[in-house]
C-alpha cells in the first residue's frame, strides 16, 4: 500500500530538523565551546596575578647611590621576567640592621639583600679577602674576573658553607678605588694615624688599627652622625657621591684621595637559598643575568655621577683633596703583609682564598699593566695647561 505525499512529508520533517533547531544547537555548542576555552585559560591569568614576590633590604640609607644600585638590580629582574617575579627592596633598617643582613636572608627573615661582604668580616675573616686590601694591585673589574673564571665564586660558597650561611650569593658592580678618607686636617705622613679614632670595616680595621687608629667599624647612615659629635677623627666610605649624599662635607673639609685599604670592593647581592632553590630554572637564568647587566650598568653610571660629584664637591662645597702620600701607601703594603700572614696562620681558607687571588693576580696584573696605556699622559696632553695658560 502507497503512503500518501502528505505522510512522507511529515516523516521528513521529523528526519531532518529545521534551520531555527539548528541554529539553536549551534549556539549551544558555540557556547560550550567558549565556555571549555575560557576554563582553559583561567589557570594561565591567575598565574599571571600570582606573582612571586621577593622582599629585599639593602644596607645602605634611602638617600644613598648605593641603595639606587639595589632597586637598579631589582627592576632589571622585574622587567625582564614581566612581572612573574618581583623583588621589593627596602632600606638599611626597614626590618633588620645594616650588619645583620647575612643573618636575615640566611633565616628567611629576608628573601634577599644588597650589600657588602666587608660587613660580614666578624663571622670569618677570609670573607673580607674579597673586599679588602691591596689585592696585589688587582682593580674590582680584575677581581670580578678571578671571582667568576678563576675558582673565587667557588670558595665564596665554600666558606659560606663553613659558618652555616643558608645563601646564594652574587658578586657585582666593581667599585673604584676608595679614597683614604675625611680628616680634620690633611695626613701627611704615616705617624699622623697615631691615636685617630677612625671609621672604616673588613680586613681595613686590622690595618688601620696596625696603623695606630683606633677604628669603630659603622654602617654608613651612622658615619657622618659621629663625625659631627666628635666620635670620629676622620672617616672613609667609598666615593664622591655617596660621600656628598650622606654629608661628609658638612663635617669635614679635607679628604685623602688613594689608599690600598679598599681598593678593589665590590656589591653582593645574597639570596635566601631555600627560597632561591625554589624558583624554576628560567627565573635563576634571569637573576644571574640581571646580576651581570647591574654590575656593568652600575660600573658606567658610577663614571658619570662620581665625576660631576667630585666636582661638585669642590666648587660647591669648598672641599680640598689631596693625594695620599706614597710613604702612607707604602706602609699599608708593609702591614697588609703582616696582617694577611697573621690571620691565615691558623685559617686554612683564608689562606686558600689569598692564594688563589695571588695566582691569578700574577698573571692579570702582568698582562694589564703590559697591555695598557699610561692614562695620565694622554689625559695631561689633552687638558693640562700649557705654557701661557692655554690647554692643548
């Protein structure tokens, strides 16, 4: 039996659903399809909200060049991991002592710090080896160059692992050589150190108390305080800008310019190694990075804003500076022998630590001093005065 025309076409309608069923469908699945897409990227927005964060402290004043470098190193991290890791850091005193910086990173009090190992000297004198001191003439870019490629970032966690110390540490940003310091009056000769009651840290207090001073070691932002109180006789921190920021022209007219006690100091920026161990490897690749591109940022800006600070200092300021005396230097040599010689005696890495630096010493010194151009002639060619009064 036939099925009618109307029949079929009803049977057909029920077969193959019409385009409004159809559109409707669509739009379900669109939906749940954007619906599955969203979900999916969820996770990756609220891993971007869940930065890590790290909280630092320097050892230096707000005010300081020195505390510019630290938020310098910080922002470099910040940038180039685009915010997935910020480092905050705060200042000397914000949460602990300038000189307990080691304590609270190694704690976890702190995530990290920016300072120098010279603070650190109490707990093992070799620490200071790389701070202090002549360094057989090597300069702070010199000393960088063993610390990195001549077995020196190795015995640094060597004897950090001696004493406990619970940090990675990075070394960066060499420092000019540091002048001898503030005075009352000009030092002329070796015998005017004799009874000064003197500022300075590291290995430089054995030095200087060898020289005759009496020396209170200081955190910079309290330096300048005891000069004016009349603590201090005189005083050294490291250049003419943070010299000028923290104030020593406003208690001192007269600074030494050369000195073999800090001649080759450099930052260190320490990390809490717990939390530093923690971090995937591409934030570590950053961090050594940024460490690296501080130090030669921080090595240029030094160049500029030492020079106009030293030249503000004497137009300004009205501060005189004079050229320490060779005898002075001499003898520094002469008792830094005695000191080193002293200490290692009965510390095993202070002695490995100084020959290594030797070692290496011998045959970069060489190299440069063979290899290089005495600066002081061109520099007299071109702007010295000649006769009648004109410069070349």
């Amino acid at each position: 039996m036939k099925r009618s025309a109307k029949t079929s076409d009803k049977a057909a309608a029920k077969a193959t659903p019409n385009s409004k069923s159809t559109a409707s469908r669509r739009g379900f699945l669109g939906k749940a399809a954007a619906g599955t897409a969203t979900a999916v990227a969820f996770p990756m927005v609220a891993t971007a909200q869940t930065a890590t964060q790290l909280r630092f402290q320097s050892t230096w004043p707000s005010k300081d060049i020195f505390h510019e470098y630290a938020l310098d190193f910080a922002k470099k991290v910040n940038d180039m991991t685009g915010g997935e890791l910020k480092i905050e850091v705060l200042p000397a005193g914000a949460v602990v002592p300038a000189f307990g910086l080691l304590d609270a990173v190694s704690k976890g009090t702190l995530d990290g710090g920016h300072g120098v190992m010279g603070y650190n000297y109490g707990k093992q004198s070799a620490i200071a080896l790389w701070t202090s001191g002549p360094v057989f003439g090597m300069d702070a870019n010199m000393v960088l160059a063993w610390h990195k490629y001549g077995g020196g970032k190795e015995l640094l966690e060597k004897l950090y692992t001696s004493i406990g110390a619970n940090v990675v540490s990075f070394l960066t940003g060499p420092m000019p050589v540091q002048p001898l310091g503030w005075f009352k009056k000009p030092i002329t000769k070796p015998e005017d150190f004799k009874g000064l009651k003197f500022r300075t840290n590291g290995l430089a207090i054995d030095l200087f108390t060898a020289m005759g001073a009496a020396v209170n070691a200081l955190p910079g932002g309290e330096i300048v305080p005891a000069m004016d109180r009349g603590l201090l006789d005189g005083a050294e921190f490291n250049n003419a800008s943070s010299d000028r920021i923290l104030g020593f022209p406003d208690v001192s007219k007269v600074c030494m310019l050369q000195s073999f006690h800090q001649a080759s100091e450099q930052f260190e920026i320490s990390f809490n190694k717990t939390k530093y161990d923690g971090l995937p490897p591409k934030m570590k690749a950053i961090i050594a990075n940024a460490v690296e591109a501080s130090s030669a940022d921080m090595s240029w800006k030094a160049i500029d804003r030492y020079s106009k600070d030293y030249i503000e200092l004497q137009t300004k300021n009205n501060v005189k500076f004079y050229k320490t005396p060779d005898s002075l230097l001499q003898q520094q040599l002469t008792i830094w022998d005695e000191v080193v010689a002293k200490k290692g005696a009965d510390n095993p890495l202070f002695k490995e630590v100084e020959a290594s630096q030797r070692a290496f010493a011998e045959r970069a010194m060489k190299w440069d001093m063979d290899t290089n151009n005495n600066r002081r002639m061109a520099y007299n060619h071109y702007f010295q005065k000649k006769p009648g009064g004109k410069k070349a």
